[in-house]
C-alpha cells in the first residue's frame, strides 16, 4: 500500500529544500557555474539510475559529437621524453559513462542483499567476457612490470586509468543494451552523429584555417578542449591543411571516420532490401560526406584501413550477390590505380612531401628500437608506464616511448602474452558477430547490423598498425570498448529472439516414467 499524498508532500518539499540549501552553501564557496554543475550531475545521476539505457545514449552523443570536452585536472606527473606535466581530463562522455557504472554498482549490491544472482549474470553473458578478463588481467600484470622496473607509480596508475579501466564500458553496454529496440536507437544515433561530425569537418575545409583557429577559441576552448588542438601535420609551409573537426588530431578523426564508413554501406543495403527509397538517399548523402571528410583528413592510415574496408565489402558483395557492392569495388580500384598515376597535389604532399619522408625514417628507427626491447623481453615486456623512462641494455642506455603502432607497442609493454590476449578479444569479436551474421539471414536488420560493426572493427584494427589511437586516443578508447560491448548484445538479442521463436507444444509432454506395477493380492 502507498504512503499518504501528505507524507509524499512533505518528502518532495523536504529534497527541494535540501537541495536549494545546498545550492546556497555551494555558490557562497564556488563559482555559480561549478555549484549549478554538481546539481546538475546529481540530477543527471539519478535519471540515470532509473533508467540506465538514457546514460549509455548520453554517453555515445558526447563521445561522438564533443570527445574532448570536460574538465580539466593537472596531476604534476612529469614524463621527460615529452617535457611536459600529465593530469587527467575528465571527458563528458567519461563522467557520464561512470555515473551510468555507479548505478549498475548500486544495483548490484541491491542485488546480493536481495539475493537475486540473475543480475549478475547480466553483465557476463557473453563469449566476448573471456578475451576482455584476460586483457585485463595481463594488463595489471604489466602495471607490476613496470613498477619493478622503476616506472613512476602515478604513471602507471595514469596509463591504467586512461586506457585499460575503459575496458568496463564493455560490461555496461551488455547489461543495459537488451532489446532490439534500444539497439536500434544506438545505431541510428550513431549514423547521426557521424554525419554531423564529417558534415562539419567539410565547413571547417571551406571557412579555413583561421575560422578553424577562432573556433577552437571562442568554441572549444570554452568546452574544455586542450589547447593542442592540431589542424596542420607538422609546421612547415609545404604541409597540406587536413581537417579534424571536434576531434585533437586529423589523425584521430580518420580513425573515427573509418569507424563510422561501414555504418553508411551496410544500413544503404538494409534501406534498399527494405524499399525505403528515401532513407537510402539520406544513408547515400551521409555516406558521401562521409566519404570525403574522410580524404581531407589525410591520414593515410585510415586510407589503407578504408582499402581494406572496400575489398571486404567487394568479398561479402560476391558471397551475397549484392553485385553493386562488387561493382563499386571494381570501380574504387580502377580509380586508386589512376590516383596513383595523376596524383592530387593534397595526395603528393600526404605521400611524396617533405614530412612523409621524414614520418618514414623516424618510424623505421622506432620500430628497430621497439623491436630489440622485446627481444630482450618478449614474454612479458617491460611493463606499463615506462614512458620517457632510461632502459639500460647490455651496458647501453635508451628512452622508450610509444611507436605509430599499436600492436608493436603492446609487445614491448605487455610482452607476447598482452598482445595475444588483446587480440583474443578481437577475435571472440568478430567471431561473435560472425555467428549471429550467419543465423540471421531472414532478419536484415541483425544481419546488416552485424556486418557494420564487423567491418567497422576491421578499419581500426588495420589503422592501429599505423597508429597508436588504440593506446592513447581517450576518445577512440572508449569507443573501440562500446564497440565490443555492442557486439556482445547483438549476439544476446539473437539469441533470444531465437528461442522466442521457437514454437512450444499445445500439451506438455507426458513422461514416460511408468509407475512400478502393484502386487497383486487375493482376499
């Protein structure tokens, strides 16, 4: 039975009150801004708690429209290859993804006072869990390597923190993405984002580079935005201007971007195996700014990785007789041989100019040095957190720091052992998504779903062996761990809409256990 309408009053002016004193004792000690912020974030926190799902989209909105707003926090760690005090700075996607990991806490321990251990289960119910417990626990392992080799403690504590504890968003989205209908609202809010995103990077190529600069000024930097924000790679005049949109780096946004690239092919498939003319025209527009944000970002990396994404596309295109698909295959090889013959001036300055060549040698020299670090240690590396720290080899001294390569970096921090665990995680992945692909070919929707993300994860694991985005790229990060989680909750929904399905009998089944025959007795 309810409490009486007086009692609900009373409670309601009660929290009223309580939070306009709060909000008193907050602006007579802080900035009115900060003090409205910590009530806004309580506020944000207990929508969130009664419905998780608002989080999770939150969370994807920020990290895809504004990855680097937030504030900021100087934690004085000095790291000498860079000359440069590290700190943390709390994205908006970050802390509202944390609030979205207190709730489910919150839950969880209101779970084992009640007793219900099917909560639980929510969050590991996927084949995926195994690749990301084993990532985490070799990653701690390489924390307490690099302790014993002298690494900073606040170091290693800041590389855990901004890289693997990410891994949790993975447990989040398989716990609150449950049903088709929230998937579907992820993914349209996904194509959505992506095209406002390329779409502003191409307005940023036509008002310039000093809008760009203004912009940053008057507009991200009052968002929190770091000050490095890069529009140009390197200094020199014979550098070609790239885009990079709210992202730091034109790098990092050509990672996104081949993120978002089969998104566009895919869901222009499902629109036209559905008859829907008209959204196969907004996928097409989005596709197409997609497409050239994507080569204004020069990044070559994330031009390799949308190669490799085409050829794909033209193998499943074969397999599945969707014979535009191989067409257009055809057709982007016969244009990258006559780009490569008639190259673009944009093109020769990302290949053939000055800062290339200079890229080429120095990450030659990387990977020599790389590759002797693990060959002095290559089971298990030689830990976490030794950036810009002096290693002493057979009486020789050198500074570590990251290469433009994920995996080759992995080995040298995490040994043989790390990488073969992270990359066990991008195999349950695809073979997850591969297997729901296969038994959902009368369902477009899971089927067409499933192809994007397999292909998305394809361009960043292809760009990764060009760039380090999977190791320091906060943004990146975190999508790349809300990718995964995405994956396990397709295969989920499958699953379970399969055994709805299935049909159950009008009866239920007799047994046939017969009862022991009875004696027989005679009066």
């Amino acid at each position: 039975m309810g409490s009486p309408a007086y009692i609900r009053v009373a409670v309601l002016v009660a929290v009223v009150a309580f939070l306009g004193l709060c909000i008193g004792a907050l602006s007579s000690r802080l900035p009115v801004l900060i003090a409205f912020g910590v009530i806004a974030g309580i506020a944000l926190f207990v929508i969130i708690y009664w419905k998780p799902f608002i989080g999770v989209v939150l969370f994807l909105i920020s990290n895809l429209v504004i990855p680097q707003a937030g504030p900021n926090w100087n934690l004085g760690i000095q790291v000498a290859i860079v000359g440069e005090t590290r700190g943390l700075h709390f994205n908006v996607h970050e802390i509202v993804m944390a609030m979205v990991l207190l709730a489910v806490i919150i839950k969880m321990f209101l779970a084992v006072w009640q007793k219900d251990w099917d909560e639980f289960a929510k969050l590991t119910r996927s084949p995926i869990t195994i690749g990301v417990v084993l990532y985490l626990l070799t990653s701690i392992l390489a924390c307490f390597i690099g302790l014993i080799n002298d690494a900073s403690g606040l170091l290693v504590l800041f590389r855990f923190v901004r890289t693997v504890f990410f891994a949790y968003i993975f447990f989040m989205v398989l716990y609150v993405v449950r049903d088709r209908k929230q998937f579907q609202i992820l993914v349209v809010t996904m194509l959505i984002c992506f095209t406002l995103i390329a779409a502003f990077g191409l307005v940023q190529k036509a008002l310039g580079e000093d809008w760009s600069n203004r912009f940053k000024e008057k507009v991200l930097g009052k968002l929190g935005y770091p000050e490095d924000v890069n529009y140009v790679a390197g200094e020199s005049s014979a550098q070609a201007y790239r885009i990079n949109s709210t992202f730091l780096h034109p790098n990092i946004l050509g990672g996104y971007l081949v993120f978002a690239l089969p998104f566009f092919v895919s869901f222009l498939s499902l629109s036209w195996r559905l008859r829907r003319y008209w959204l196969f025209l907004m996928i097409l527009a989005g596709l197409a700014v997609n497409c050239a944000a994507l080569f204004l970002t020069g990044s070559r990396a994330a031009w390799v990785a949308a190669g490799c994404i085409a050829l794909l596309y033209g193998l499943f295109g074969f397999f599945d007789r969707r014979v535009w698909l191989v067409a257009v295959t055809v057709l982007l090889i016969f244009a990258l041989i006559f780009v490569m013959l008639n190259p673009p001036e944009f093109v020769k300055k990302r290949f053939s100019g000055l800062s290339a060549q200079e890229a080429a040698q120095a990450r030659i020299y990387q990977y020599k040095l790389a590759l002797d670090y693990f060959l002095e240690h290559p089971i298990f590396g030689i830990g976490m957190g030794m950036e810009g720290q002096r290693i002493t080899e057979n009486n020789l001294r050198y500074t570590w720091a990251a290469v433009e390569n994920a995996y080759l970096t992995y080995l040298v921090s995490h040994g043989l052992v790390g990488l073969l665990c992270l990359l066990l995680v991008f195999a349950l992945y695809w073979g997850v998504l591969l297997k729901t692909r296969s038994g959902s070919r009368d369902d477009p929707w899971i089927y067409f779903s499933a192809e994007a993300f397999i292909l998305g994860m394809v361009g960043f694991t292809v760009s990764n062996m060009f760039g380090a985005w999977l190791l320091f790229a906060i943004p990146m990060v975190t999508l790349l761990w809300f990718y995964v989680g995405m994956a396990g909750s397709l295969y989920n929904i499958q699953r379970e809409e399969l055994a709805a399905a299935q049909p159950q009998p009008p009866f239920p089944a007799a047994s046939l256990t017969l009862p022991p025959p009875s004696p027989i007795t005679t009066d």
